[in-house]
C-alpha cells in the first residue's frame, strides 16, 4: 500500500518533470503552469484555513504584495525579481502581523468579513496608488537575453514551468513538514477549539500568527511569479475578491486540511474552466463557475473534506 | 467644500441607507436565527432586480407595480434555500457554514451571467422620474420613492416580528432554540421562515434599486458587502438596530468620498467594520 | 507554603457579580472540593484561576508566583491542568492526537508526545480507543479523554469541572477511582461536583460558596453541619 502510492508519486513527479521536454506546445504548458499556480495559492490557503481553521476571504492581498514588488522592482531595476520575491514574502509576512494582529480576535464569521473588509481597504488604496500604477496597471519591461536571474524566459517558457512546479512542491513540502510536526497538531487543536487548545499550554494567538506568515509568504511568491510569468500587473488581476474567492473554492472543492486537496481541486477546476471556454465561448466563463458553485455546495453539504475526502470513504468503504 | 454640497450628501447618504438597512435586516434576521451569514445576499438581490427587470422588459410592468411578485419570489427563493441547502448544514464545522452559501453565490452569479450575459441594463421611462429641488437639494424621485419604501417595509418588517404570534415566535427560537422548541414552536419552521422573510427583504430592496440602479449580474456583491457593515454596526442579530446601522453605512460612504476621494470613499465604510467588531464585538446598539 | 492561593477575587459580569471577593488556599498534594448550586460561580472561579477571565479584583498566585494576568497557554505551561464542564474534545482529531496535544507541553517530538499520550490515555482507561476518532466517543469516554489530555501535560495542580455530571451511574465509580488515584499519586486537586455523596467522599477540604461568595471552608465533616451550608445547599436530607 505504502510503497504503491509512494511509486504513483514518484510516476507522478516523473511525468510533471518530463513533460515540457515532449510536449512543447504553448497552450497545455500554459494550462499546468496555471493548475500548478493555484494549487500552490490554494495549499497556502489551505495552511492557514485548512488546517488552523482561520478562514481568510482576503488572500489577495499577499498575492498583490508579491507581484506589485516584483513589478516595482523591476520596472525601476531595484534588484533582480528574485530578490522581490524575498522581500515580497517578507513584506507579506508583516502584513499578515499587521493585520493578524487586531483580527485574530475575531472568530468564525466575523474573522472572515473582517478579511474581505482588509481585503477591498487594499485594493482601493491600490487603484489609487500612483507609485505602483493605481489602475492603469504596472508594465514589467522585457529583459533581455533570458536568464535565471531576469526570471524572465522569452525563448522557451519550459523554465516558468519548472519554477512554478518547484513552488507547488515547495508548498506540498512545507505543509507535510507542518502536518508532521508539533505545529500541525497546534494548528488542528486551535482549529477545533481554541479554549481547550489554550488551556492545554498552546499559545493561541503566536500559533495563528505563524499560520498567517507562512501562508502569507507563499501566497506572495507565488504573486511575484505571477507578474514575472503574465509581465503586466494591475489591482484588478492581483487583488480583486473574485481572486481571494477563487483561492479558497480551489482548496474548498478538493478538500481543505488534506496534503492533496488543493492540488486536486486545481486539477479538477482549471481546466474544467478551459473546456467550457473552449466549447460554448464567451458564455462558457461563466458556466465553468456555474457548474463550480454548485459543486462546492454539494461538497459543503455532503463532505466538508472536499474531494478527497469523498475518495477516501470510497476507500474505506471498497 | 460647500455647506450645500454637505447636505447634499448627507440627503443622498440617508436616502441610500435606508436601503442598506432593509437589505441588512434580512442578514441580519437569519444570522440572528441560527448563527449562519448568507453569503449569497447580494445575489438573492441581484436576482430581485432581473426578476423586476424582466416583468418590465417583457410585459412592461413597471418595477414599482411588480413590488409584490419580486419580494414574493425571493421569498421563495429564501425558504428554498433554506429547505434545500443550510439545513443541512446547521451544525457543521464553520468552512462548511461559510462555503455552502458562499458556493451559492457562485452559483447564482455566474447562472446570471451564463444566461443573460454581463451587460448593464436599466428601466427606461419608469413610473416615478424627475427629481425635486429644496432648499437647493436635489432629491431624485426614485430615489426618495425607494428610500420611503425600504422604511415602510422596515417597518412592516418590526411590526410583524413584534407584534405578531409568529414573529414572537420567531424572536423568541432566535433566543434560544431549545426553549422554544419544548415550548412548542416548530424551530423547522421558524428558521425557512427566517429565510423567506429575509428573501422578501431584499426582493423588495431589490425592486425599488431597480428604478433607478443598473441590472447586472456583479450588483449585489457591493452591496451584500455595504450589508455586512451594516448588520455588524447593528449587531449581529438586533433587527431593528440595523436601521440605524444602515443610514451611519449611507452616511459614511457618502461623506467618505467628500472629504477624501469619491474612489476611496469605501475605505471609510470598511474602516468602520473593523473598528466596530473589534471594539465592539456586539455591535453599536446592543444585544449579543 | 501553599501550591494555590486565591485571594479577594471579585469576577462580575455587568451588573450579575459572579465572584465576590472569594479566598481560599490549596496545599501540595491536597484535593479541595468546591460545592454550591448551579450560578454560585464555581465555573467563573477555574476561569479566573485557568486566566480565562480577568478578575475584576483580587490575585491568583501559584507557588508564590502572581498569575492572576496570565493568559491560559501560560498559566497551563506553570502546571495548571483543567477540564470544562461543557466537553470540548478536537472533534475532528483521533483520541491519541487530542491527548497529544497536551503532551507536546514537555515535548517538542512527535514520537515522544505520542508515547506519552499512549501512556496517558491507558492511565485512564482509553487504551484501546487511541486511534478512535473524539466524534465517536461516549459521554463517559469524552470526559476520560479530557482527563487524559490534562493529565499529558503533567501538572502539579488538576481543577476538574464536574466529574460526575452527565455520565450514565455505571461509570462514576471508575472515574471516582480515578480521581483518587490521581490524588494518591501526589497531584493536587480542586474539584467541582454536584454529586454530594461523591464530594464528601473524596475531599480533604471542602469549599462552599453560594452566590459569588465563600461560606464555608472546612473538612466534609464539618461541613455536613454547617448551618449555612445546609440553609444554601444540601437542604432538609442533610440535616440528621
């Protein structure tokens, strides 16, 4: 059992790593760097509301912070994008305190609108913000010749794809080590119940701050991909809600507080969009999220661990 | 800045706050019922405004007239809601409370956009137009007819959860859903009732924007939002207190884009939000 | 010296006081029961001392140590173990993890919180549900894994909210027996419990308060003849 699934993962990571070396086509490269992407943004998600139950509705503000230092750096050549993508996660994570700090008061409900209300605060001061474009966006100007350290790859866009695999496998890492580790079970215990989980000598509040930071930082490299990746960046594809939403769905559907959940939710959902866009046109965008909300009802009701959840009471149950 | 620009807003302010409170006291009601935030507001007040828009686009039934029907289907739409998806959900880990109507409002967004495209549509030539000069403040007539109905309708909301058996009995399952149930009020019943009237709530709301606010399937979402401030200013739960949590909504974000920038004038609406909860969890006005 | 000293603590809730100056003191290895009817402030009383409140007047200190603003993570790290008299298992977490928990107080390892919580888990009596998920649990079994889980992070002093309460007859002399063990083991206890019979039987000192306020501090002998005592609390049946 264990080493079947250990050599479906190896079969796995195998085929992820060979695959821009057969298929050299643009479109389905393009595809699993996106499915890649939002696995990646969903399992930081998944970290922070999965797993220490705090659910943010405002992820995109560290995805913003990411992509907009990145798109500073290099539009006023700082530093190299590598760089912004330190100092990114950096400036997420003092974000995450700075807002964490006051918020992680709240509970439940109020926790989640008061990340939507921190969420729309940033982005309007982001439309507004001269510095870094307001609404007319940041254009990330074209460096040349390709290299690593531009992070930009106009030849063969194969190297995008391995710096995003590494992302995704550097969050399903992070989040194995955590769910390993006495932070995993603080994380769990808090998501629970967080008076038992104090008065058994967990320290609430830092044990949600950490889940914060690390979410947050992940998020924002991931931001900082997204601007090197796209070369344009502007409030409304880096910080909308319907992005912070998008997140969660991805994570919600595959199932949260799972190693796996997110990336088979991304599987699931971005391509599913792709088809439906592909085969009914511009209307198609729309009926992707039709078909998406109703799946995350039914999965709400039925198996709140999403997808992977349902696949192992199948399990169990065979 | 002008005195007369002041009063300006603050006359616009009020007229739209009135609004946000009936939309709020629907969320308000059911968050009060059974702990659950409907995520999916502002797309059961999106639809409102089809539904309006529709009997005036395809029987010329002007959204005024059609109030009744609007706030009739949303009701509908409510108890369905409730029947078909959050009962099921009542005692579930909060993700799943959060995401079922969150799922929902996925769902009802992109099912108007997949069947009426994204495009903007408005009530040509509606019962009430005009506006009305006084004391060199211009009020829009539909604008005041809206705002006047939301109150009337405000008020028909208190009255019946006040006076009547129902809405005592109503009030009485939000306090304790134990008590009441051993004093023999169908809990069941009460809360798809809760979502029926909070449905009707924004039907009507939804039916007097429709006079003079643009039909598109994103609507509701700004609102839904203005809503939650709303409801949190009231606490959540504390019906009536949402009237006054709906004008201080208008009143700021009106004054929010005199004093700084029109573009920001949210931030001093979602500012408000989290000064409330976090140093008043239990709202302004009371009751927790 | 003593291990618990509670001094002047006044708790109120609005206008409702639900501690009104309460002192008392609990000795290294003593078990103290703590009696009064339903709204006397027991409850708010192991909030105050777990720092779940903040007493409004009065300390709380801890082998000499002020602990009385301390957070509850803090004051659990300094030895202070507690049950809530409404359960709160990790629902979603095995009884083993739920126990882990509390074991990860003297362990930063996984396999040695594991081995710890094992041991706390066959100490009460749950041996063979480690691996059953807290949902599946009994009433009975649910206060045995609370124990168990307080019991992981090796305290010098256990406060106990209703022992007893909510758990079908036939298992109250196990869990009696556990307390007791407990006690003869050296831990020191402060017991909440309705069941007279059980409080008498297993307390050294007994701690009487009726709304907010001590009325009687004394040895269960005494205390069975403590007119106020018996005016607030034990009623007719006691007076023989």
């Amino acid at each position: 059992m264990a080493r079947g699934r250990l050599a479906l993962g190896v079969a796995l990571l195998a085929a992820a790593l060979l695959f821009p070396a057969f298929v050299t086509l643009p479109y389905p490269r393009d595809v699993l760097i996106r499915i890649f992407l939002f696995a990646t943004l969903a399992q930081a998600w998944n970290i922070l509301a999965g797993y220490c139950g705090q659910i943010s509705l405002g992820h995109a503000i560290f995805f913003g912070t990411g992509a907009y230092t990145s798109g500073v750096f290099v539009a006023r050549d700082v530093a190299s994008p590598w760089a912004a993508m330190l100092v990114g996660a950096l400036l997420a994570v003092v974000l995450s305190q700075v807002v964490g700090a006051p918020v992680f008061r709240l509970r439940g409900h109020y926790f989640a609108i008061a990340t939507i209300a921190v969420g729309e605060i940033v982005h309007i001061l982001a439309v507004n913000w001269d510095f870094i474009g307001a609404a007319r966006g940041l254009y990330i100007p074209i460096k040349r010749p390709d290299s690593l350290v531009n992070f930009q790859f106009h030849q063969s866009k194969a190297v995008y794809y391995y710096i995003v695999l590494g992302l995704l496998l550097l969050g399903l890492g992070v989040t194995r080590l955590i769910e390993r580790s006495r932070l995993g079970y603080y994380f769990r215990a808090v998501r629970e119940e967080q008076d038992a989980a104090a008065s058994l000598g967990v320290p609430v509040a830092r044990t949600k701050r950490v889940a914060f930071a690390i979410s947050a930082a992940l998020t924002a490299a991931c931001g900082t991909f997204y601007a090197q990746y796209l070369l344009f960046i502007d409030p409304e594809s880096v910080l909308p809600l319907s992005l912070s939403i998008l997140i969660c769905l991805v994570a919600v559907l595959g199932g949260v507080g799972t190693l796996w959940g997110p990336l088979v939710g991304a599987v699931v959902l971005i391509p599913l969009g792709e088809v439906t866009r592909i085969y009914l046109g511009g209307t198609g965008k729309a009926l992707d999220l039709v078909i998406y909300g109703a799946l995350i009802m039914i999965v709400s009701v039925v198996q709140p661990a999403g997808l992977v959840g349902i696949a192992r009471r199948f399990r169990r149950a065979a | 800045m002008t005195s007369e620009l002041v009063l300006q807003g603050v006359v616009g302010g009020l007229l739209m706050g009135l609004v946000y409170a009936l939309i709020a006291a629907g969320l308000s009601l059911i968050f009060g019922l059974m702990e659950i935030v409907n995520f999916a507001h502002g797309e059961m007040l999106m639809l409102a405004m089809f539904a309006s828009f529709w009997t005036w686009a395809l029987w010329g039934l002007d959204p005024l007239l059609s109030l009744p029907l609007t706030a009739g289907l949303l009701a509908a739409l409510g108890w369905a809601t409730y029947r078909g998806l959050v009962r099921f959900i009542l005692d579930a880990p909060m993700l799943a409370q959060i995401f079922a109507t969150f799922g929902l409002a996925v769902f009802l967004r992109s099912g108007a956009q997949a069947l009426w495209g994204a495009d903007f549509h408005l009530v040509k030539a509606p019962l009430v137009e005009g506006r009305l000069v006084a004391g060199g403040v211009f009020v829009g007539l539909p604008q005041l007819v809206a705002s006047g109905g939301a109150l009337l309708a405000f008020g028909l909301l208190y009255l019946f959860i006040t006076r009547t058996e129902t809405g005592l009995a109503l009030q009485a399952t939000a306090q304790d859903r134990q008590a009441a149930s051993l004093m023999g009020i169908d809990t069941q019943r009460m809360f798809a009732l809760g979502w029926a009237v909070g449905g009707a709530c924004v039907g009507v709301a939804g039916g007097l924007l429709t006079t003079f606010f643009y039909v598109f399937p994103e609507v509701g979402a700004p609102f839904a939002l203005l809503a939650y401030v709303a409801v949190a200013l009231g606490g959540f739960g504390n019906v009536p207190a949402t009237l006054a949590g709906g004008v201080v909504v208008g009143l700021v974000e009106v004054l929010g884009g005199l004093l700084f920038d029109p573009s920001l004038k949210l931030i001093g609406v979602f500012g408000l939000y989290l000064v409330v909860v976090l140093w008043r969890p239990q709202g302004l006005f009371g009751r927790f | 010296m003593s291990l618990l000293e509670i001094a002047g603590v006044t708790k109120r809730f609005g206008g409702l006081v639900a501690n009104r100056d309460v002192s008392f003191t609990v000795a290294p290895g003593e078990l103290v029961g703590v009696i009064g009817p339903n709204g006397a402030g027991k409850s708010t009383l192991f909030d105050v001392v777990t720092g779940f409140q903040r007493p409004d007047a009065g300390t709380v200190h801890l082998d000499g140590e002020d602990i009385t603003r301390r957070r509850p993570d803090e004051i659990s790290r300094r030895g202070v173990a507690r049950t809530f008299q409404k359960l709160r298992p990790f629902t979603g977490m095995t009884a083993l993890e739920n126990v882990m928990v509390g074991a990860f107080q003297k362990t930063s390892h996984v396999a040695d919180a594991r081995d710890i919580a094992r041991r706390a888990l066959a100490s009460v009596g749950l041996g063979d549900k480690a691996d059953a998920h807290a949902q599946g649990l009994s009433t009975g079994q649910r206060k045995r894994l609370e124990l168990a889980r307080a019991l992981a992070t090796a305290p010098r002093l256990l406060l106990l909210d209703e022992v007893t309460g909510g758990v079908d007859q036939a298992t109250v002399p196990g869990l009696i027996r556990l307390v007791r063990d407990l006690h003869a083991g050296g831990l020191a206890l402060v017991v909440i419990e309705h069941n007279m019979r059980v409080i008498m039987e297993i307390s050294q000192r007994i701690v009487a308060l009726q709304l907010g306020q001590v009325i009687a501090d004394a040895p269960p002998a005494d205390i069975v003849r403590d007119r106020r005592v018996i005016d607030a609390y034990l009623g007719e049946s006691w007076r023989a």
